[in-house]
C-alpha cells in the first residue's frame, strides 16, 4: 500500500507540472506574440507583493516571456491592466530569482497603462529570453500589444518629418543623444531622444506643440515633461539656436526667428528618462516632402521582405529602395509609387529575391520637383537566420523521440498535421540552443501520414513521417 501511495503522489505531482496554470510562475510564462496585436490575457490566480513600486498588498501576478531574435530589436509594449491603477512590470534576464531583477527596467503605471520598454541602457542578448511579472491590483484580463521596435527617428538622419497636423509618436526604445549634448536640450542627462524636421513656412518664430502626454518611468518618477532643442544647418554639423525645457500635459516651445526656407531640428528627451507617448506638430512649418516612422528588413527562406511606413506624404513621387554588399555602392532593388498627398499611415514593401548574405539597405524618396532624400542604412544577415533541423525514427509507433537541432533559444510551435490539413495536436515548446530531445506519446494517434511542423516567427521546418500501430520488428 506505501508504494501504491508513492506512486499515486508522484503521478498526481507530475500532473500537475505539466498542466499548470499559464503564467501562474517563472517556469510558466505566455509567450507574447509580437506582431503588434491588442490580446488579452487572464490574470493567473498566482498572488504576490511589489518588487519596485511602493503600492502594497497581495495582488495577481501573472508571468509573460520575451524571445528576442538576431538581431535582438528592443520590445516595446502597450500594457492596459485591469483594476485602472498601480501596474507594476518587473523585469528579470531569465529565471524569476537570485539577482536577475533588471530594476532600471522595470516600470510603475500608476493608472493602469501606459508603454513598457527595456531601460535605455539595457542591452539584450541575440536569440535570448527574458520574463516579466506583471503584478495588477485586481484579477481580470491584462490587454497587450507587443512589437519588435527599432524608431526610425532616434537619431538626426532619420528625423520624423512635422508639421501643423499632428502626429502621434513615443520616444520608448529611443537612446539618448547621439549628435546633440545635455545641455543643447535645457537637460542635465539625455536618456531617450527623438528627433524631429521641418521648414520654416514664412520668416518669423516658428513653433512646436506637444500635446496629450502621457509617460511612465520606474518607481520614483513618472514626471510628463520634455527637454527640446532646436538646431540649424545638417545632420553631419547640426548649429544650435535655443532650448526650452517644461512640464506638463501639454508642452509649447518657441525656436528663434528664422528665414523662410530654413530647415530646422528638433529633438526632445523625456524628463527623467521617461517613456512617454504624445501628439508632436509645429506651427509657421511646412512638413518636408515624407515622413517615415520606420523601415526595417525581414528574413523570408529565399528573400528579404523591405517594410516601411509612412506617417504623411506631400507631393511625394516614389520611394525606392537601394541595396550594398559593401554599405558604400548602392544598387536599386524595387520602386513604388508614392501617394502624392496623403496625412495618414500608408505601408510599403518591397522584395529582394535573391539577396547575399549580408546585404545593406537605404529607403530613398523622391518628391514631384525630382528632390531626393534618404532614410537611414539598415543590414540584414542572413547568416544568423532561425535554424532547426529535425531527425527521428520513420515510420513511428507510439513513441516520437525527435532529436531537434537549433541556432538560437527560444519557444517554437510543436504540431503534427494530417494530409488533409487537419491539425492533429499543437504545443507551445521552449528550446535551447544546440540539442534538443524531445518526446511525445503518440498512441492515441491513428495509423497514417502526417506532417511533424516546428514554426517560429521568422521560419517553418517540416518532415513527413508514418504512423504505424505494428511495432517496428514485427
């Protein structure tokens, strides 16, 4: 009886390991899918204190994984918790314990929501991990949208073309600086700078409204504010003029009077290394010909996918994009039309069919008077692309043992589909780079030919293989 007991304990444990409650712990985050999707999650019945913010009480905890690829892009977020107030986000580099807490990373939304970035100094590793603990003041459903970010506008090449219709940004994934100093922008530090262009309309004071701000920083400060600097001349020798630095939900700063015809830059930090959204126009300026919020490359089998978006256009003929093996000798790739004059979010792509192995690109842009501009240089290597490799036993009885093979860490999609499309099972798996062993009971599965599929974000392995209920032998 002592050993049935033993045994009836460990079965009992041992379900209840495989079948615990998602986000309930560490060791069972929910993989966020990061394609820019409002979801929404349910909180675990998981209970905890604080680990940064100062609010008190036990309140749900509930656990989420980030897997970062090669190259590892910053993860920017928008987190709406239930309950409207004190949302704490820690974040830790792996396991949940010991001394992985990234404090300078973790936030406090005192009222609920807002944007959740690493710190502007944190670096993430390529083809890495990470977990976050979101602790929110009543149960109910976490909303989250999770995105890959790279901001176009963080540094002065790549300032975002404004004007008098207001356009939304945030200044999240931004690094401080690079080409303008602290107190070019009325700061003591610079910790998040965006940067922003347009031309004088008419000789005078031109000026700039930042409006709707809402930010969230870490456990001491959530301050709503902006340092601004404005410059002259181009972005390889950038002439300061004025800085004027304030608080507030809605900000206004005045640059000098200037020509009419003058191009003029604007960059701006968040008090305190806040992350903060908000409206961002200028009045006396005319938006240059297109602003871009982002172009970025991606990694197909035999192609690379160019993607970039448009905030607004105004008498914009073409974009084109141009490609280096070098990041000196450029070569068009494919060309699009423009809209001419749109003051809304328009998308393009373009594909490269046959790229090389590492491979440099630049947008460039092209306005109706035959005026080009370009857009900063990005890289795409195709070296450190997603890779599995799969080998098991074929046919197979009622045991799988799959060997898999991997380049990076991470979770992948484990399914097993029946020739007529028909998806037989399909599970979340966390690999690690290198070997895997895998094993899965497959009895309840009956005799035929399936497909055994392991998919990521960026590739999809697959191999054929037969299900037999003979033994092999016999």
């Amino acid at each position: 009886m002592k050993t049935v007991a033993v045994f009836i304990i460990t079965i009992l444990v041992h379900y209840s390991c495989l079948f615990a409650q998602p986000g309930s712990s560490c060791s069972t985050p929910i993989p966020l899918i990061f394609d820019g999707v409002l979801r929404s999650y349910a909180t675990s019945a998981s209970t905890g204190g604080t680990v940064v913010c100062p609010s008190s009480g036990n309140t749900p905890v509930t656990y989420f994984s980030i897997t970062t690829g090669a190259p590892a892009e910053k993860p920017l977020l928008r987190i709406i918790a239930p309950g409207g107030v004190n949302c704490e986000i820690a974040m830790y580099d792996g396991a949940c314990s010991g001394g992985n807490l990234e404090t300078p990373s973790s936030m406090c939304f005192y009222d609920g929501q807002g944007l959740w970035a690493p710190a502007e100094t944190f670096v993430l590793s390529n083809n890495t991990t990470y977990n976050l603990r979101i602790k929110t003041p009543i149960a109910g459903n976490i909303q989250i949208a999770a995105q890959f970010y790279t901001p176009p506008n963080d540094d002065c090449p790549g300032a975002t073309s404004i004007g008098p219709t207001p356009i939304t940004d945030n200044n999240a994934c931004h690094q401080g600086g690079p080409t303008v100093t602290p107190i070019q922008l009325c700061a003591f530090s610079l910790e998040n700078t965006a940067f922003y262009a347009y031309k004088v309309a008419t000789t005078g004071i031109s000026t700039i409204h930042i409006e709707n701000i809402l930010c969230d920083n870490g456990p001491a400060d959530n301050s709503s504010g902006f340092q601004i600097g404005f410059f002259t001349g181009s972005c390889a020798a950038l002439t300061y003029r004025n800085c004027v630095a304030n608080t507030g939900s809605t900000i206004v700063a005045n640059a000098i009077s200037l020509p009419a015809g003058t191009k003029v830059y604007v960059a701006i930090d968040g008090t305190a290394g806040s992350n903060c959204e908000y409206q961002i126009s200028a009045t006396n300026a005319e938006p240059l010909p297109a602003s871009i919020r982002y172009f970025t490359g991606w990694k197909n089998s035999n192609s690379n996918i160019l993607k970039w978006q448009s905030i607004q256009e105004i008498d914009n003929d073409y974009f084109e994009v141009e490609r280096s093996e070098n990041g000196k000798d450029f070569i068009p790739v494919g060309r699009v039309a423009g809209q001419q004059e749109s003051l809304r979010e328009r998308n393009y792509q373009v594909v490269d069919p046959k790229p090389p192995v590492k491979a440099f690109y630049r947008l460039k842009q092209v306005d109706l008077n035959g005026f080009a501009q370009y857009y900063k240089t990005i890289a795409v290597i195709r070296t450190e692309s997603p890779y599995i490799h799969l080998a098991f036993q074929n046919p197979v009885t009622n045991n799988l043992l799959l060997d898999m093979q991997s380049n990076f860490r991470g979770v992948v999609d484990l399914s097993v589909i029946a020739l007529t499309g028909q998806v037989m099972f399909t599970e979340k798996v966390r690999i690690n780079k290198g070997a895997n062993a895998i094993y899965r009971n497959l009895s309840a599965l009956p005799q035929g030919k399936y497909a055994l599929v392991v998919s990521g974000e960026e590739f999809r392995t697959s191999q054929l293989f037969f299900k037999t209920n003979t033994p092999l032998g016999k």
